[in-house]
C-alpha cells in the first residue's frame, strides 16, 4: 500500500458530494500494503459530514492516532480548513466505513496557531479532543522523550532502519502513471530510514527498494519505528505527488511539537 498526506484533495472531492474516485482498480499498490484487521487499534479515522446528509464511510479525510485516552493527535492541515464549530468525528475500526455507526463525536479540535509560516518548521500538528471514557478498551500509542530520534540516530544509528506507516489513505499503483485508489480501509507499509532533520523524519518509499509508504488520507497518521512499534516518532505530512519515492514526516519529539502537545497530555 502507498499512502500519503494532502488531506486536500479528500476535502475537494469530499465537498464536491462523494468519496475519491476508485478508478484503475486491476493496479497493484505500491508494494505490501497490509489491511491492519484489529492491529494498531489505535489509529483512527477522522471524520465529517461534508455534505450535511449525515455521516457515511465517504465522511473520513484523515487519518490519526490516539495518544491519550481523551486525546488524538493529527495534523494542523486536516484541521485549519474546517469552520471552528465543526463537529467532526474519529473511528478506530478497521474501515472507516465499518466505523460510522460507532464514530466517537469531538468535545473540539486544535491546531498548533504557528502553522504554516515556517518551510522549514510547519508546526503541522493538531489534536482532537474525545469525551470522557469514550475510548475504553483502546490502548494510546506512546509519545517519544525529547530528541528521541536524535539519540536514536547518534552514530548513524537510523542507517537501515524502518518504520512503520499507518492510515487510511490512497494506493497507488507501483508502474506507469500514478492512478490512486481509495476504499478507507486502515492499512500499513514499511518505509526505510533516508534522512533526520530537525523537524523532519524523511524516509524512502520506493517500490524498487522494496519499500511502501503513504498517501492522500493518510495526513496525520503515524510512523512507528520497528524497534518500537507502539511509540509514534513523527506525524504523516507530505511527500511526492505521487506517491510513489519519499515520504517527509513531522517530528512529535522536537521542541516545537512539544510545547504544543504539552498543553494537553503528559509528555515522557
């Protein structure tokens, strides 16, 4: 499976009244993406009714991932474009379709107020608020310690290392040109470790190189190291058009991401 951020591009076709096109649907995804089933539980979709006719399993544009048990971290741009009332909605089944009957309505959304006026630090991290006890049974995924990643990297410690993608987001075939698909199904892929910035996890997700990655929808998901799978080092963000060669991912244990994080959980 590829998946990938830009939430933009659900929100369009969203908006404009039904789900992404499911076109090409004889293509192979990108390479060994896997449907989750009951792993990674943790992971949710987000959710809204776009159209007004009630919440359906074409409603989710992003994906997320469940921090605390009242509090689900996503990021700034599946959040800044929404009226400041929307009632949106997260699901953690397993398809977001499967999800809406059991959708857990937001108390309120928020979005770091310094994204998206700095390249070099977008700031594009949001969490979504949940109702008391509307998540028993799911146990949060864990938040790094400061320079978690730069410690980890020390020596080149990285060199060859994977990580894990998670989300709902958009498959991509792996020749000819790019034709995404979507069926909101809670996937993962493996990408490999290509470069450490200060605010940055860049990784590879060529298909040559054996690798996976992300796509549209995924915007917000996490990356999960393989030596510490319930640990989420960095927020799905950006990447190629296509996604198809590299995946660039926000930081959760940089000093900026969390000072905002810190505003609503207990950070390690």
């Amino acid at each position: 499976m590829s998946r990938r951020s830009f939430a933009v591009l659900v929100f369009v076709l969203s908006a404009c009244g039904g789900s992404p096109p499911s076109v090409g649907t004889d293509s192979a995804p990108i390479v060994n993406g896997t449907p989750t089933g009951k792993s990674y539980g943790n992971v949710g979709a987000v959710m809204f009714d776009f159209a007004g006719d009630g919440l359906d399993g074409d409603d989710w544009f992003c994906s997320s991932t469940l921090i605390a048990p009242e509090v689900v971290l996503t990021a700034a741009h599946c959040l800044e474009f929404l009226p400041a009332d929307a009632q949106i909605y997260v699901t953690f089944a397993p398809s977001a379709a499967e999800g809406v009957a059991t959708a857990i309505p937001a108390a309120s959304f928020h979005f770091d107020p310094a994204y998206g006026h700095d390249t070099s630090n977008p700031h594009d991290i949001g969490v979504i608020l949940l109702p008391r006890r509307s998540t028993r049974g799911i146990t949060p995924a864990r938040l790094p310690a400061a320079g978690y990643l730069d410690q980890a990297n020390a020596k080149n410690g990285l060199n060859g290392t994977t990580f894990i993608n998670v989300g709902y987001g958009g498959d991509v075939n792996a020749t000819g040109q790019p034709i995404i698909t979507y069926d909101g199904v809670r996937k993962s892929s493996v990408s490999g470790f290509m470069a450490l910035e200060p605010n940055w996890l860049d990784l590879h997700m060529t298909a040559s190189n054996g690798n996976g990655g992300d796509c549209y929808g995924d915007s917000g998901g996490p990356k999960f190291p393989s030596f510490d799978p319930s640990t989420v080092v960095a927020l799905t963000v950006t990447g190629d058009a296509n996604c198809k060669a590299t995946t660039k991912d926000y930081r959760v244990d940089s000093p900026s991401a969390r000072a905002f994080l810190g505003a609503y959980v207990t950070l390690p």
